[in-house]
C-alpha cells in the first residue's frame, strides 16, 4: 500500500506540471490531456518497456487513468490558485522525480536487477516522462539543460542503497531518500549548482 500510494502521488505531482507547461503554451483541452498524460506515464512506460513488462503498467491499472483525468480537470479548474504558488511548475516537477525515481528503483529490485540498473530505471521513470513534455511542447528538456535534475536522482537512489544497510525499516529509507532527492534539487536551484556546459567559443 505504501508503494502504491507514492505511485499515485507521483501520477498527480507530473500530472499537474504537465497541465501547467500545457496551459502555458496555450494549448486546447485535448492537448493538455495528452500533455499531462505523457509527463504523468512517459517515464514508467519506458521503464517497462526495458525490463520487459507487457503490457506497460498503466494498461493494467485503469485508477491510473482516472487519476489522470481528475488531476487534469481540477488543475485546469484551479490553475489560478496553482500559479499563485510561486514556481508551481519547479515544486510539482521536483515533487515528481523524488517520488517516480523511488518507484522506478522499486520495479528494478522486483525485477532482480543489480544496483546500478535499479538506480538506472529510476533516472528513467523520473526524467523521462518530463523529457516527452517538454519535446512535445518544443521545448529543451530540462535533463539537458545545466540545471541539476536527473543528478539528483542518482544520488537519491544512492542514498536508498546506503540507509538500507543500516538496521531501518525499508519504507523509512524510501522515504527519506525522496526527501533527499527533493531537497537536493530544490538546494541546487536555490544556489545555482549546475553540471559544466561543454562547448567550444567561436573562434
């Protein structure tokens, strides 16, 4: 119940930052459906697809859909009251990749996979579904941009890997490591922390 209850809060955190990149971008109702579908199951589908779960998991749990489509409406309702938040999208976003990166991690170890792929399906679930929103929406995906993001999901997933040596209980070291994970990426923007651009100056 644990596991499944930080998958639905996932689905909702990237549901909305979906609807809000969509609404940003002036979209009509359907596109910001599709927009907020895609950000909200892009990454899990990906993940499932590489360790060869069929069919992909939101086709076997229609809640996920429903989830969807009543996050959809309600942000739409409020989107007001969701700007008024300062830098929803960012909170939304990284609330996201903290919670999708653990669900990732948790389909690696059920899939018997060693660490690094664990740690690997993670940086997927979380990223990837963000990366299809912002292609769609012709956008540079943040991934790739210098801002830390899926750094941050590695170290998270390192973080699980090291507190679940220690004589804790597994949902503590879960939950922790997505508040690390939201923490960091909040810290990073905060300070500027960024990975270095590689590029060549004209000469």
């Amino acid at each position: 119940m644990f596991y499944a209850i930080i998958d639905i809060l996932g689905t909702i955190a990237f549901a909305i930052s979906g609807v809000l990149v969509a609404m940003d971008k002036k979209l009509d109702a359907f596109g910001v459906f599709i927009i907020a579908f895609v950000t909200a199951v892009g990454g899990g589908t990906l993940r499932d697809l590489l360790i060869g779960i069929r069919p992909v998991g939101w086709l076997n749990a229609p809640m996920h859909l429903l989830i969807i489509v009543v996050t959809v409406l309600l942000a739409v309702i409020f989107v007001k009251q969701l700007k008024y938040i300062r830098k929803s999208l960012f909170l939304f976003d990284t609330i996201g990749i903290g919670l999708y990166t653990m669900v990732g991690i948790e389909k690696g170890l059920a899939a018997d996979l060693p660490i690094v792929m664990c740690i690997a399906l993670g940086t997927i679930t979380a990223c990837f579904g963000g990366v299809i929103r912002d292609i769609l929406c012709n956008e540079i995906p943040v991934i790739f941009r210098k801002e830390i993001y899926a750094t941050v999901c590695i170290l998270g997933g390192l973080v699980y890997f090291l507190l679940i040596q220690f004589p804790i209980q597994n949902t503590i070291a879960y939950s922790m490591a997505i508040v690390t994970i939201i923490i960091m990426r909040i810290l990073a923007v905060r300070f500027k922390i960024s990975l270095p651009n590689i590029y060549h100056k004209e000469i």
